[in-house]
C-alpha cells in the first residue's frame, strides 16, 4: 500500500508541470496534496478527479487561493473528517483525514512563520493545540498517518545549512524540541524524545540518510541541493513493522518540494 504526502504549492500550477502524469505511474493507494491554493470550483477539469479515484478538499475560508489540502484514494473512505476543532487552523485549510476501517490518513498543513512575527506567533499557538490533538490520536488506538508538510527540521541531517538558520522559521530549537518530542527515535536534535511516542516513517527506513523534500526559488538551492527534510509521514508505532520502504522524488519539479512516498505491507 503505497502513500503519498506532497506539497503542490498550488494544485493548478502543479498540474501544468506534470504531477497528475506522474501520480498515474505510482499506483498510490491514497495521496495527501498540501497547498492547493485554489478553491474546489476552480477545479472543474477531469484532472483534479484523478480516474478511479475518490477526491476530497478542504480549501481555505479565510482567503481564497491559500493554503487548501486534499486527499486522492483509490478505495472509498468509509469517513472523511475536514474540521480538526481548532476553528483558526481550519479555516485556513490545513486539515483534511480519510478513515478506512481502524486506519486514518490525514492530509496536514502546519503553518509556517517564515513570513514575519505575527504569523510565527500563530504557529506557535497552532503547535500547542495540535500537540493535544496528536496526543489523544495515539491514545485513541486507531491507527494514524500523519502526512504533510510540517515546516520544522528534526535534526542538523535534515537541513543543509545547520549553522546558518538556527534563528530562522522552520529550524528554531523550540520548533525542533516540539516536534522530536513527538517522536520516539534518536535521530532528533539532542532534544528530548519520548519513550513511546510517534514514528519518523522516513528514519524507521533510512536512519542516517541526507535527503531532503524542499529547495528555495532562490538562487540555485535545488541545483546545489540546498535544502531542508520538511515533509513527513509520522506514524502511530503499530506501523512500524508495516514500513517496507520510503522514496523522496525530487526529479522531475512539480513544484518547489519533492513528493513522499512511503510502501507499507497490507
């Protein structure tokens, strides 16, 4: 059953350079799209309704062409959940989950702050509130797939340039200690990690690999490989033995990240 989470940064544009082509060769069980910045009536070509394939959206309300998730599945879910009940967060967009059975695949937006203060501030906030929900998640025993992009680095093998950006969004220590202590491995940064807790699907596979799911427009990051690991599939710890193998596609550009792919036995 393969899975895939990947950042479009806008579905249409994405589409132009090719993702649905791809996505037909992949034969993904379900995908998460992150940042369609579109609103579901802009998407009235067959495109966006992958064939044989149950679609499902959750556009920002706050303003339009923002944010935005959406989840393609092969097999009809038995629910689809678009409100996590924190109103701010999903007004913008960024929660969408399917449930088959005792197995739930979300589609997750994490805010980022790279745009200024206020918006640092707000994920904060979002962080805070998401970590309960998280919490309750793997008490609930279902289990989960949290795919997304999440905007924070774990670790200095997840960032090309450690050094440089530790007082930037993305890679600021209280974002690294929330989410590695989330997650019940040792391939954080040093911050403390929970006994029992969630799965990095990615280090479950490939423990000491440098690779990354994200380049800046900027300069020639991409063509120097100038990146930074952001997008996960974080995993309730009864998946684990399910995991049989992870690909970051960062060849051919769909857009300004890679998609994610993660194999997991039925």
């Amino acid at each position: 059953m393969r899975i895939i989470s990947f950042n479009a940064n806008g579905i249409r544009s994405a589409a132009r350079k090719g993702i649905f082509d791809w996505l037909a060769t992949q034969n993904a069980a379900v995908t998460c799209i992150q940042e369609t910045k579109s609103q579901e009536h802009q998407l009235t070509d067959g495109m966006f309704r992958p064939d044989q394939h149950h679609c499902f959206y959750r556009d920002a309300v706050t303003k339009k062409g923002y944010s935005g998730v959406a989840i393609y599945a092969k097999r009809e879910p038995d629910e689809v959940l678009t409100r996590i009940g924190w109103e701010p967060l999903d007004d913008e967009g960024r929660y969408i989950e399917a449930r088959f059975g005792n197995l739930s695949v979300v589609s997750l937006y994490v805010p980022s702050g790279s745009s200024g203060e206020e918006r640092q501030k707000f994920k904060f906030e979002a962080m805070k509130k998401l970590r309960k929900i998280f919490d309750a998640w793997l008490a609930s025993g279902r289990e989960y797939v949290l795919c997304g992009d999440w905007n924070i680095v774990r670790s200095e093998r997840d960032i090309r340039n450690w050094k440089s950006n530790q007082k930037n969004s993305g890679c600021l220590p209280e974002e690294r200690a929330w989410l590695n202590a989330l997650i019940a491995d040792p391939h954080g940064d040093g911050s403390p990690a929970p006994k029992h807790g969630w799965l990095d699907s990615f280090r479950v596979v490939k423990p000491d690999d440098v690779e990354y799911t994200w380049w800046s427009n900027r300069g020639a990051a991409r063509a120097n490989n100038v990146g930074w690991r952001i997008d996960y599939q974080i995993i309730t710890p009864s998946l684990r033995e399910r995991v049989r193998g992870c690909t970051i596609t960062p060849v051919p550009r769909f857009s300004d990240h890679a998609p994610y792919a993660v194999d997991y036995a039925e």
